[in-house]
C-alpha cells in the first residue's frame, strides 16, 4: 500500500515510511492512495475472532509491503497482550439502545493505548531494520503522552520529547508521563501555552530544515497515520458484536483532533455497515461548528472537565476534507494555507454536504457533562468519565433511530479524571491496582517556555543525530 500527502506535493511512501515520517514533507497528512474494501461475506467471517486476530485482518492491506500478515499478527498479540481485559475493547450495554466500547483497559487508562502499544512496535521493528535513529516529538492534552512514554521508554533508537501545557492536564495524566525515568522520556512542561500552542511548535518542528536534516523526527500524535490505522479495528470489533455486517451500528465519539472518528470513518469505507458517526465536543467546538454551520474557524481554548478534548484546531479534520474534496491536493493545500493565515476557513458546499451524509455534531457543556455523568452512574451505576459524558451526551441527542445500537467510546478510566466524577456523583473512582502507585513515585520534568527556539534548542542538546 502506497500513502500519499493530502497536500498533493510529497513524495509517495510506503507504510513503512510513512509510519516513521508522521507529518508529510509538504505539511499535509499522509493518507492511503486508496481505501481497501471486505465483501459482507469477509467481514462476517471474522464473528468472534480473539482481538489480535481481528486486528492482523483489519490492517493487513495498510501494511502490505512493509510487514506480512504473520508478523503483524506476531506484534498485534504483543501489544495487546498487555492489556488488563482479555477482549481488550469490551463493549458494555447501558440500556435498550446504548452502548459504551471501553477503550481504557490498557497501561495508561485511555484509548491512546490500543493504538500506541502497536505503534511503539512498529517503530522498533522498522528502525531494527537499518541503521537509524527516531526522534519522536510529540504535544499532549494529557493522555497521548503517557500512553506514547510507556510504549516508547527504554528502547533502543528512540528519543522521546513530550510536550505538554503546563498546569493544563489532570495530576494523574502527568504523573503518568513524569514518573517514567527511562534515560530517553523527556517531558517537557510548557508555559503559558496550552494545547494548540504546543501543537503548533511540534508542526513547526517537522517543517524546520535545520531541525529535519540533524534529526529523524517522529509523530505520536493522531498525524501519524498508523495510530488512526489501529483504531479502525476497534470499531469493526464493536460491529461485529452486535450484529455486523448484517445490521448497522451508530458510533458517538468524544473528539479533539478528530483522529477517533475519522479511523470510524476509515471502517465504514473499508464496508462496515456505519448508521451514522456522531462528533462529540465540549465547548471547544470548532468540530461542531464546521459540522453543523460549515464554519471551521478556530476560537480560544476554554479550559474544561474533558482537558483532552480542549482543542480548537483539529489537525485529521484535513483526512476528511481532502477526501470529501475529490482528493484534490492542490485545493486543500490552498484551503490550508488560508486557513493557517486568517485562523478560519468556510468548507465548500460539496465538503459539507459529504459529511452531513455520514457525521452528526453535538456539543456538551460543563452542565450537559456533570449531569450525564450522574445520569449514567443513577441508571446504571457506572462511573464514566468527563471525555465519555460528552459522547454519551451526544449519543442520546443524536435522534438514533430506536432499531439501531449506539456505541459511545469510552475513551478514559474515570479514575484519570476523579475530582469532575466524584463532584457529579459524590463516588471517588479509584485507579486499579496496576497504576496505584502512581502519587507516591518520584517526578522528572523540564520547565521551558512556550516557544519554538526553547523547544527546539533543548531537543538538539538531547536527541540522537538520525544516522
Ligand atoms: C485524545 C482523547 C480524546 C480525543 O481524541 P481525538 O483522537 O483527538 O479526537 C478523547 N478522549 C480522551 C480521553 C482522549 O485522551
């Protein structure tokens, strides 16, 4: 399988290379020349197949080329295998019509794990194969990177470079990044800055000559396509349980950067049967408003309960239009530029018109969160985090047709957020025992401010040249 740029100018590249680029040369997002279909008959086959197993058949076309069906299969039960709930991703049901697809079984305690584990494999085993260095730089509003940290800490050929906003993510978020003491985690905490800003030193980083010729530079975050790759299983995993490819399936998903959802996008190319996707936002909700009015303008962050969803610049959102777009690379990277230089941009008619066709938009404020937390916890007696209320919140409004199962990710163990569950519920959900330790461990972190020369000039002092 070929990948190539959203902004139509860089190179082709194979998985592999695309796995260890990230961002594309020309600033844009690597997506795969085309999107791989299952008959009905081939997906139905796959009905009860141990996770690993469905993981290796989903992605198997992504990695043709670069990994054979077998290896794949041999490093999807490695990273999976750590995961503290044999079905990895169980679904649970709430009532006639809801569902929650929890995504939180893994070491860090959110969805990011499902992808990262794979990922810190894939980059050992390509970087295995010559003789190079990665230099991962990534930003975090809090789960990316503790879940990115424990995949990478103490391999060989890897640096790690962390960034995140200092005093923007919950204390159980940073402790799970800074009490790694591995020699090649560098946790960065910025200041005066928050996601967006982080976010755009890291783009700058992937842009800078000076910076791309000393050193290899890797993606974590959700631009690195092979996260998004291994979150479409998930989504035919949930499928399948409950009756696909024979009936159709609606998903909620909480999303910041739109990586979530477009990898549910990615599942209903690929053949399965997708009622409908539901974008769920907080008050940070430039994805609702580009859903629902077409205007994708990016306005300031307010702080919130679902710190991993404060975002207002949600870098996939690129995947979908350039697709939507006829896949055109020349007018997206235009759209783009315009975009990067006035901060707001109005989708075209036919982008919009496309996603009306598969994607719903709700938006949660702080109220809307605190009460559907208590809702779930009175109907039910689960404790759901702030991230997974708002998609529960949105999954309820969506008007789903009562025949059709609505799926919500629960994307975080509510014990990374306690203080908004236990304000909601009055019960104090406690972290299992395989992180409990987590306030009694020793913390390391740099403090920098917040701009692109600090950033870079402590990355050069502390990364391994590529070759
Ligand atoms: C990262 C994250 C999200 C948002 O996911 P995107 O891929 O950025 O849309 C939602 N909830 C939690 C708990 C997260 O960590």
């Amino acid at each position: 399988m070929d990948y190539i740029s959203t902004r139509g100018s860089a190179p082709a590249l194979d998985f592999e290379g695309a796995t260890l680029a990230g961002l594309a040369s020309d600033g844009g997002l690597y997506v795969p020349r085309e999107w791989p279909r299952f008959s009905a008959e081939e997906i139905a086959s796959w009905a009860g197949l141990p996770y690993a197993e469905l993981a290796a058949k989903v992605m198997a076309p992504f990695v043709a080329g670069s990994l054979t069906e077998e290896r794949l299969l041999e490093l999807t039960t490695a990273a999976y295998g750590r995961f503290a709930h044999d079905g990895v991703t169980p679904l649970k049901q709430l009532d006639s019509q809801q569902w929650l697809l929890e995504l939180f079984h893994g070491p860090t305690l959110a969805f990011k794990d499902v992808a990262l584990q794979l990922l810190g494999l894939l980059f050992e085993e390509f970087l295995g194969r010559s003789d190079r260095n990665l230099t991962i730089v990534g930003a975090t509003s809090g789960d990316t990177g503790s879940a990115a940290i424990d995949a990478v800490a103490g391999r060989a050929k890897v640096d790690i470079f962390m960034l995140h906003p200092k005093g923007r993510v919950s204390d159980v978020q940073r402790r799970q990044m800074t009490t790694v003491l591995a020699p090649n985690v560098h946790n960065i905490a910025l200041e005066h800055a928050n996601f967006d800003d982080a976010q755009a030193i890291v783009k700058r980083v992937f842009n800078d000559k000076g910076m791309t010729d000393r050193f290899a530079i890797g993606a974590v975050n959700s631009i690195n396509w092979a996260r998004l790759m291994a979150q479409v299983v998930y989504y035919f995993a949930a499928g399948l349980q409950l009756g696909a490819p024979h009936r159709k399936v609606a998903f909620s998903v909480p999303t910041g950067n739109f990586g979530d959802v477009f990898a549910g996008y990615v599942a209903a190319q690929m053949g399965l049967p997708v009622e409908r996707l539901i974008v769920a936002t907080n008050v940070n909700d430039i994805l609702h408003r580009a859903l629902a009015e077409g205007d994708y303008s990016q306005g300031t962050v307010t702080p919130t309960a679902a710190p991993s969803m404060d975002i207002q610049v949600s870098s996939n959102f690129e995947r979908l239009l350039f697709d939507l777009g006829g896949r055109d690379g020349k007018a997206l990277a235009e759209q783009m530029a315009g975009f990067e230089s006035t901060k707001a941009m109005q989708l075209t008619n036919a982008q919009r018109e496309g996603a009306s066709a598969l994607f719903s938009s709700a938006r949660a404020d702080a109220d809307e969160m605190a009460s559907t937390i208590r809702r779930a916890y009175e109907a039910t007696g689960e404790l759901i985090d702030p991230h997974t209320a708002c998609g529960l919140f949105a999954a309820r409004t969506a008007g789903i047709d009562a025949s059709v199962p609505v799926v919500t990710l629960a994307t975080a163990h509510p014990a990374k957020f306690p203080e908004a569950v236990e304000r909601a519920t009055g019960q104090r959900p406690t972290l299992p025992t395989r992180v409990g330790d987590l306030f009694e461990r020793e913390e390391k972190y740099e403090t920098l401010p917040g701009t692109f020369e600090a950033v870079t000039e402590f990355v050069a002092a502390h990364a391994s040249p590529k070759v």
